[in-house]
C-alpha cells in the first residue's frame, strides 16, 4: 500500500498551478509532466484525486466540479458546454485492480457511506460531499455578504506585536480604579490625566520595542499630533477582543471605559482628538479596495469552510485541505490588483474562516445539548424518575415550578435563544460598541449591588435582542416563562456587561458536550481506558445511562431560576436563565457525577480551551 501523503506534501504541491494557468488564459505555459500518464476511471483528469462529475464536450474531459469551475471561469473556456456524468455500475472485469486502486476504492465508499455533510450556516445550509468535492452555494453569496459587515479582520504580525504593547499598558493601568470613584473634584481633569498617562506608557513601550517608530511619535511633535496611532492601536485591541472573547478579560473594560469617557465633548475638546476608529471589518476592507464582489464568487464557500476531522480518514481530511488551498490561491491570482494585493485577499478569506471557527466552538454547542434534549429525553413522560425534568420551587435551590413537558420545552427554547444570540454575536458587538461609544448616550454611576457600575442606555443591542427574541419565540411556538430582557439596569447595566455574559455560554455548555462525548468515546471503544469503563458501569450500571443522569441534572438544575437574592434577578427572564446556569457551574464539584468530569480532563469552566488541559 502507498503511504499516505503527508500534509506538507498537499499544501507544497503544484498540481493546481495548471489549473490556474488556463482559467487565466495562460495557453502558452507549458504542461507539467506527470509521473503517471494516465488517469484512473473516472477520476477527473486536472487533479486525478476527485470523482468526475462533469464532460465538457469542447475539451472532451472529464473533471470534478472544483476543476471545472475555475478553468472554465473566463475567456472561450467560459462559453463551453458542459453536461452531469451519470454514474454507471462498475463491470466486473474492471474490479480486478491492484492494491492502490482498492484503497482509493474503499475511500470513495466510505465517503458514499456518510453521504453529504450539511454545515448550518443559520441562514442557508451548505451541502459538501467530502469526496467529490461537490458544494452547494445557493444562498451562500447574499449571506456572507451581509454577515461579512460584522466580521473582524484578522490582525497582521505588525498589528499583533501592537496587541501586545497595548495589552502591557493597560495591564499596569489603573484608570476605572481612579475614574470609577464618588468623590469631589473635576472628573474631566481626572479622565484627562489618565488618558494622557495610558498614552504615554504605551509610547513607552513603542519606543523600547522599535526605537524608529517610537522616535516618530516624540520627535518635535505634541500629544495631539499622535491620534492616528493611538486611533490604530485601540482599534486592534477592539478587533481582537471580539474574535477572542476569552482573551483581554481585564484589560478589554479598561480601554472601552477609556474609550467611552473619551467620547464627551469636555474630555474631546481638553485632549485635542477622537480616539475611536470604526472596527476593519472584512466587508469595509474589500469595498475600500472596491473589489465587495469577491464574495459573490462561489469558490469562497470552499475558501473559507472549517475542515473538521471527526467522522473522516486521514485521506479525506488531506483532500479538503488541498481543495481549500487551490480555491485560496485561485481566488487571490483572480481578484488581485495594483490596490489590491492578494495577501489583503487571503486575511480576508482566513477572517471569514475564523468566523466559521468561532461559530463551531460557540454556536454549535447549543445545537449539540438542543440534540441531546430531543435525542435522549421525552416530550411529554419522563423514562423514570431519575430522568425526570421536572422542578418545584424550593426543592435543590429551584425558584420555578414545571412539570416534565413544561421542563423541556423551557430548556429547548433557552438553548434555542441562546444559540440565535450566539449566532448573530459578531452583530451585537458591533451594536454594543455603538450603545457604548455615542457621545450623546451618557451612563451614570450606580450601586448595582455587585459594586459601583457604569449604567446607561443600550437601545442598539435592545432593539437586536427583541428581534432575535421574536424570532426564536415564533420557531418554538410554545412559550415558557417571561420574556423580560434586563438592559440598562441593576442586572445588566450596560452594553459591555451583556456582551461578557453572553460570551460564557459556551464556556458552560462546551465541558458538558466533552464529557459526553468521553462516555461516547468509551463506548465505542472498550480497550481505549477499561479502568475508567468500568468504574462508570459500577456506578450508574451503564454508559447510557450515566450520560442520562448527568443531562438530566443539568437540564433541571441550570434552568430552575436558582442563583440570585430574589425572583426578579433570576426566574424564568432572558438574563435570569443565564444566571441559573452559572449556578449550576458553581455547585459541580458537589454533584455526584463530577469524578466523571474528572476523568473527561475536565479542569474547570474557566481553565483551559473549553475547560479542559
């Protein structure tokens, strides 16, 4: 058997340039010689890995749907007729291959056997066979364009050695312990002051990390003269943060808190410039260049997918990671320009991967415990009282009272809500940044009981929410519970605040998916930990059932409207079946079943990535 290619291999190969030379209309660059003249039956003759799934009748070839779709893309190619292959059955004579073409053989079954993998967008489905090649892109285009509005820019290796000098300075900032005080005095001046000392720590830093472009910044020039700079540092900060909400937990309210208090008019006019910069999104960065069309392009939905390994062999995996380098590269010798250069192309398609990625860590969790729910648990009778939803008010903390059917229905609509607020996050933090930074929307300082905190009006991201709220009210179709949203006031008293809230659902959901898949994983395979087998069949009888009792604690205890002083911080509200969940959190180590998270490598909800080391 041949060995497999390595990853270096696929990635550093050339059998793509050719491909790119003819839908360039490159007619005069020589073939490359393969080392092999022939292609295998049907297989496509450009990259010899895929299915055939097209002939076109000028070329008289067949070609996979990848191949065809870029040399095929301009000039006389583009007005080529081109029709479906119909799969015919294999003659018995033509069964006896070696052993290479029985590999190749036993790849594309399996690929035959899980069919096609549909990859929720939430607003469209993208259907891609792992084999063929085959992508589905109808919808893809008015999606990605409208999402591409909110979705940060990957930072540069400059950009992200400014990350760091800003993240220094404002890890030994003191501003919200200086600013965020009752006392007397001009507040203005206060504000003024700490600006002013932020800005010279971080010029600081510039100057002792490149002494060239720190040089810049304090030869014969005054503090206002500067603004860019600190414009563009803060804006990297702000794009950071949002992509990787589990990073800058300290530092990202320190400079929005800066930020906000240096929007006033007074503090504006002491310091001589604005400090806020819109956030490079992937959309104002391609229509600034004048090239927006880009992501009309059907080649971006094979640009920018998440190649995700489970459920697939090495060879699969090793095939789509080739076929989203060629459609990188041919999309970056396609729409390059003089004031386009193809490496802004490229962090532009790795963004809108990297929005795919966040989606999958944070989204998909909700859809992973919504599967669980419907999977494993009854609509309207429990399987035993062990496995029962149902919660009455002062039994184990709970402050609700539900019936078993009330239960589940109250726990799908929540993940539901959740994972549509997850979905369209990338929005809600631009909302959020609008609500936080608007001159004219003042906050005030006020005991919230949690210490003194900035409360102000958030009608950007109210205004979102309600509608995502309506929409998930009407998929559901029976409501449990109130529909209060807590914005602006004691619970949630700004825009920031619900933005960190939300960002934990997944850190919360995402450990419970992985002991479950743990216990599937000990399922499946026996010899992988016997020990740790065993000892779960000795305590709950079977792996079944131990991952029912676990779901069935967390499905009651996280949403029985515990964790708060009274009714109206918690309950059943939008903001209260949150705080429910962190109370849950906050009592594993005494449940029963927590040696079972132990086992998982389970360190804790905010441990390492996802809660594990």
């Amino acid at each position: 058997m041949p060995a497999a290619p390595t990853l270096n291999q696929i990635l550093n190969e050339e059998a793509g340039d050719d491909a790119l030379a003819l839908a360039f209309g490159e007619a005069d660059i020589p073939e490359k010689e393969s080392p092999e003249d022939s292609t295998p039956a049907g297989f496509c003759v450009e990259c010899k890995d895929q299915e055939a799934q097209v002939y076109c009748e000028q070329c008289q070839e067949d070609f996979c749907e990848v191949c065809s779709g870029m040399i095929h893309r301009t000039g006389g190619r583009k007005q080529h007729v081109q029709r479906s292959i119909q799969k015919k059955p294999i003659e018995s004579e033509k069964m006896e291959t070696d052993e290479q073409n029985e590999d190749e053989a036993a790849v594309a079954d399996n690929a035959d056997d899980r069919a096609e993998e549909v990859l929720d967008s939430g607003a469209f489905s993208v259907t891609f066979s792992a084999q063929s090649g085959k992508v589905e892109t109808e919808g893809f285009a008015e999606w990605i364009k409208e999402r591409a509005k909110y979705i940060p820019l990957r930072l540069t290796l400059k950009e992200r050695k400014y990350l760091r000098l800003l993240e220094a300075a404002l890890n030994v900032s003191e501003y919200t312990d200086k600013v965020d005080v009752l006392m007397y005095g001009d507040k203005t001046k206060r504000i003024v002051g700490q600006i002013k000392e932020l800005c010279a720590i971080l010029s600081g830093l510039v100057l002792a990390s490149d002494y060239k472009a720190g040089q810049k910044l304090f030869e014969d020039r005054e503090f206002g003269e500067n603004e860019e700079f600190y414009r563009r540092v803060f804006e990297i900060g702000r794009r950071h943060k949002i992509m990787n909400p589990e990073r800058m937990r300290n530092e990202y309210g320190k400079l929005m808190f800066m930020l906000q208090d240096a929007q006033t008019n007074e503090v504006k006019k002491v310091l001589g410039m604005d400090l806020v910069a819109p956030v490079k999104t992937v959309h104002s960065v391609l229509e600034a260049l004048d090239i927006g069309y880009l992501l009309e392009d059907e080649m971006v939905v094979v640009a920018t997918r998440e190649i995700v390994e489970r459920g697939k062999t090495r060879a699969q995996v090793q095939l789509e990671i080739k076929q989203k380098e060629r459609a990188v590269e041919y999309l970056c010798k396609a729409y390059a320009t003089n004031q386009c250069p193809a490496e802004v192309i490229r962090q532009c398609l790795y963004s809108i991967g990297d929005n795919h990625a966040y989606l999958r860590f944070t989204r998909d969790a909700c859809e992973r415990m919504r599967g669980y729910l419907s999977s494993w648990f009854e609509p309207k009778k429990a399987e035993s009282d062990d496995l029962s939803l149902a919660i009455f008010t002062g039994r184990s903390g709970a402050r609700l009272t539900h019936s078993h059917e009330s239960q589940y229905h109250y726990v799908t609509q929540t993940l539901t809500l959740w994972r549509e607020i997850l979905h369209d996050m990338f929005m809600l933090w631009h909302h959020a940044d609008g609500d936080l930074l608007d001159s004219r929307n003042t906050y005030r300082l006020k005991d919230t009981g949690q210490g003194l905190n900035r409360v102000q009006q958030c009608s950007r991201v109210s205004r979102t929410v309600h509608n995502i709220l309506y929409r998930t009210q009407k998929a559901v179709g029976r409501w449990v519970g109130s529909s209060m949203v807590h914005l602006g006031d004691r619970n949630v008293p700004n825009a920031l605040m619900f933005i960190d809230k939300y960002n934990q659902v997944a850190s919360i959901l995402n450990p419970v998916v992985r002991v479950i898949e743990f216990l599937e994983r000990l399922e499946s395979n026996p010899e992988r930990n016997p020990d740790a087998r065993e000892m779960v069949e000795r305590s709950y009888g079977s792996l079944e059932m131990a991952k029912k009792i676990i779901l069935a604690d967390f499905f009651r205890s996280a949403f029985d409207g515990s964790g708060a002083d009274n009714f109206f911080d918690a309950g059943s509200c939008i903001d209260g079946r949150l705080t429910s969940a962190w109370n849950w959190c906050s009592n594993i180590e005494k449940k029963s079943y927590f040696n079972v998270f132990l086992l998982s490598g389970f360190v804790g909800f905010n441990g390492g990535p996802e809660g594990y080391n």
